[in-house]
C-alpha cells in the first residue's frame, strides 16, 4: 500500500531536510506545555486514515501527560529518513512489507518500538448486496459490479498491483480499471450504496468504511496483492530512550473494530475537528486506552 511514486519517494528523501526545518508551512500542529526539551514528542505522519488517526490519538494522549507534541505531515520517504536521522522521534504507520525498500534502506538507523496493528490487507471490496466473494467471481462476472473497478491514485502499490498481478493472475481484463483519487473512491462507493447500485473499489482494512457500509474484499486466492502487513511504531535511536512514551507505545495495540471506530468518529467530525473527535473516542474507550497509558 505504499502511496507514492518512485519519483516522489527520490524528491521527498532529498528534501526531508528543508521540510522538517520549515515543519511542512502549516501542516505541523502543536501545543506549548512548558518547554521542558524532555516533554518535547515529534510525531511524523503520512496523510492516511489510519496514520491521521493514531497520531492525532497519541497527541492527545501525550499531551494529557504534560508533553508538547507536534505532528509533521510528510512524504512516507520523508518520514523513514527523518526517524532515521533523529528529525522526527515517531513514526506510526510503519510497514515493512509494503514499505520493504525503506527498511532495507533504514532499518538498522532507528528503533521498533512496538506493532500496533497486526493484519493489514489490501484488494478490491464489493458492496455485500453484490453477490461475489472471490476475484474469481469477479472477472467470471463484470457485469455486477458495472464492468469496472474503481481506483485510487495511480502509482500507488495498490493500483499497481491490480494492473500489474491482479488483472493477469484472474483475467480482469474484461473489466475497466479507473484511476483516481481516495476522496473519489470513497464518495462514488458512498453514492453507490445510497443507492443500491452495483460497484467495485479498491479499498484496504482497516479502513473506516468497513465500520460504516457493508463491504467486503474479495478473496485474493492467487495473492496478487501480497501478503499481510503489519503496523508498527518506530522511534529514533535517540528518542528510544525516553522510557516514559517508549514504554506505552509499546503496550499501544488496536483491534480492527477499534481503529476503524476510531477513523469514523474522525472522519464524521470533519477536517479541523480531529482532536475533539479523538478525545470523544478516548471517553468511550477509557479501558482501552489505560491499558497503554498505565500499564
């Protein structure tokens, strides 16, 4: 699920420097609790759901405790290389199959604090309405969905994928592939089930959509999109010594269910609005969230 392209990865690695100085010209947010260097938490993230969500959550979280956090959008490149040279001290949304370059390239230049996520899964969902449950099923009928599969953004290991393995390992050539965006995506699959209608996307879980419509990925029997990733939280060497947030990060863990309640409450609040939908969502899940704060 990795993205971007190798044009953007090259651009982003040669300038992570400057936009970690310049903290991305209004994307960073923070908030001042005393100015204490030690309370001082730099969360990098990637403009995905699931990465939005938890960094905005253990903002939140940390800044409960008396730190200052701030949160540094960036290029996934970007992010490896500035946990790597100790710019950034956390990274959530670290994978090391769909981010296997970067890995090979870093890995030994920052620190695994922990995997939050254990199963991540990519492919082509259908509405639960469509009568389908495999790839094969697909491309045996394109007519149900349309004879067309609705993409994201192209270039990414996702779309890439589809038309490079998906599309040969099932005979999908029956079927139009669209390119896009994540936003389009999701309002033609919202729009879809308003309706009833038949559709195909590319979708990956966890996602929020999963929590809020009735779909399901079909089954990759081939393995076309790979195997299953995982989630983890890498820090820099150097902010691997601060115990204190090393240690409840490393108890972080969330089930599909809870992630994707998590998105939604975010995605329904609306852009602006992310840390008063996480601090309702810290509120119904006050058991879960202990487990990581207090052990």
């Amino acid at each position: 699920m990795n993205r971007s392209t190798p044009l953007q990865r090259l651009a982003a690695v040669a300038l992570s420097g400057a936009l970690l100085l310049t903290a991305c010209s209004g994307e960073t947010q923070s908030t001042s609790a005393g100015g204490d260097e030690d309370k001082n938490v730099n969360i990098g993230y990637i403009a995905w759901d699931e990465n939005i969500a938890n960094s905005f959550l253990w903002k939140e979280l940390l800044e409960q405790q008396g730190y200052t956090v701030t949160l540094t959008q960036l290029e996934v490149a970007a992010l490896y290389s500035g946990v790597s040279q100790g710019q950034l001290d956390i990274f959530m949304a670290a994978t090391p199959r769909t981010h296997e370059d970067y890995w090979a390239e870093f890995e030994d230049q920052f620190e695994v604090v922990g995997q939050w996520y254990d199963t991540l899964i990519q492919g082509v969902a259908v509405p639960d309405y469509v009568d389908m449950d495999t790839l094969e099923d697909l491309a045996a009928n394109p007519e149900a969905v349309g004879g067309q599969i609705v993409g994201i953004e192209p270039g990414t290991g996702l779309m890439r994928q589809l038309k490079d393995n998906a599309v040969s390992d099932y005979g999908l050539d029956g079927l139009k592939i669209l390119d896009g965006s994540t936003p389009a995506m999701l309002a033609a699959l919202d729009k879809a089930i308003t309706e009833e209608e038949p559709i195909a996307v590319t979708l990956w879980q966890p996602h929020w959509a999963f929590n809020k419509y009735p779909v399901q990925l079909l089954e990759d029997t081939e393995g076309s999109f790979g195997e299953n990733d995982t989630y983890k939280v890498i820090a820099s060497k150097e902010f691997n010594g601060n115990t204190e947030v090393i240690d409840q990060l490393a108890r972080f863990h969330m089930e599909p269910e809870e992630l994707e309640s998590l998105e939604l409450t975010i995605t329904e609040a609306g852009q602006g609005k992310e840390q008063e939908a996480v601090r309702e969502w810290i509120a119904d899940n006050e058991d879960v969230v202990n487990e990581w704060t207090e052990g």
